[in-house]
C-alpha cells in the first residue's frame, strides 16, 4: 500500500485548535471577586450609595467575565447542530458519490484504465505491473462503504471523517491507477507495438477513460466545494481539499 495512503489523518477534527478557558477557573475567580465585593459590602454597610456602586461594578466584572466563556460555547453549540442537520441531509449523496466512485475499481469494466490497460498486455499480471500498482484500494473500499452504509450516528463530526476516507481514496486511485500509468504509458511500447488499427482503437477508449475520470474529479470537486460552505469550514485546517492533479492525454 502506498505510504501517501498509510500517512494519511481521518480525524474527524484537526488538531491545532485553540482551547476555551476552563469554566471552573472563571468561576472560581468570580466567585473570589464577589467575596471580596461582599466584605468590602459589609464594612462600608453604613454608606447604601457607596454600597450598591461596588455591588454593580461586582456584577458588571461577573458578566464580562462569564460572557466570553458563555458566547463561544454558544456559538460552537449551533455550529454543532447546524453540522449535523447538514450531515443528515447530505448522507446520501455522499453515498452516491462513493457508489460512483466504487465504479472505478470494478477488475470487470473496461472502461477504467486499469482493465483497459491489461487487456493491451493480454492479461498478462506481470506486464500489467509494470504499468500499474497492485490492486490494494478494492478491499479497503468495501470495509468503508458498509461502515458508511451502516453509520448510525451520522453526525457534523462522522461526515467529516467519512469524506475525508473518500477523498483519500480518490486522490490515492488517481495517483496510482491514473496518473502513474498514462505518465508509464507515454513511454512504453505496448501501445505502440500493436497494430495501426488496434493501436487507433485502444488510444481512443484510454481517451474515453480519461474524460470519464475527469468528469468524476470535477463533480467531486463540487461536492466537496458545497461541503466546505454548508458545514462553514471557513479554517484551512477544516476545509476538505478540492485540488486533483488532471492527468494529461496521451
């Protein structure tokens, strides 16, 4: 298996996120402030003007310090239940572009590059891999579409780390089933060896494979686009990538 593969974080959440204050320490020190307030209180109890001056600056501390603490808890707690009201309702197109993309490692279509690249060698495995990886992703695909298939707890934080399986897979197949081989193609001599008709005929359907390929990138691309901005993953460390390297005709 490729090391890029091995290397990569499904977290469902990056790291480098800066942590809020710990709530028992701001209310522990507002806690102090009003202790001190109240002594003060009681030693100046014969002056009620002066009294419920400091009793009001006392609350005006409490409430600015609690408020930071309060908001951004607030805020992450909607942005949590906007992001799973969004991975529910968009479960299952990730569905179907992962079924799309399962149609790609199919060993019985001859539209992928791969099936067409072993038919040129004559389904001879050792040619064949001299052009293209061993078939690793197959497997792997079929653990993660019955775990995606299966999710129970579709979550803001599920969706994120399922997506990111797929993006993986699509960036690892299009490194090592796409690119790799049409780069490995360009100076082989199987194509080239074959007769002036065959020849014509297996150019145009690897030609066909690639604007089939291309479509798919272009489409998942848009799908990731949408993701980013429906879930608000305005921070990079956040944002699904959406660059895919298009491999180059032959």
């Amino acid at each position: 298996m490729p090391q890029s593969y091995l290397n990569e974080n499904f977290g469902p959440e990056p790291p480098g996120r800066a942590t809020s204050p710990n709530p028992w320490q701001v209310i522990s020190s507002v806690v102090a402030a009003l202790a001190a307030v109240s002594s003060v209180v009681v030693q100046w109890k014969g002056n009620r003007v002066f009294a419920s001056i400091l009793v009001a600056v006392a609350l005006i501390a409490a409430v600015s310090i609690l408020y930071q603490p309060v908001a951004a808890y607030s805020r992450a707690y909607m942005l949590r239940l906007r992001r799973n009201l969004v991975a529910r309702r968009s479960w299952p197109e990730l569905l179907r572009i992962e079924k799309r993309f399962g149609g790609f490692l199919n060993q019985n279509d001859s539209t992928n590059l791969r099936g067409l690249i072993s038919e040129v060698c004559n389904r001879n495995a050792d040619e064949v891999a001299k052009l293209c990886p061993p078939d690793y992703l197959d497997d792997y695909y079929g653990l993660l579409r019955t775990r995606h298939v299966k999710k129970a707890e579709r979550t803001g934080a599920s969706f994120r780390l399922a997506l990111s399986e797929i993006h993986q897979m699509v960036c690892s197949y299009n490194q090592d089933y796409v690119l790799t081989p049409m780069s490995r193609l360009k100076v082989s001599p199987v194509v080239g060896q074959l007769q002036p008709h065959a020849r014509e005929h297996y150019e145009e359907r690897m030609k066909q494979s690639r604007e089939h390929w291309v479509r798919f990138l272009g489409d998942f691309k848009e799908f990731i686009d949408k993701t980013n901005h429906d879930l608000r993953y305005d921070d990079p460390r956040e944002a699904i990538g959406t660059y895919f390297e298009h491999p180059k005709a032959l």
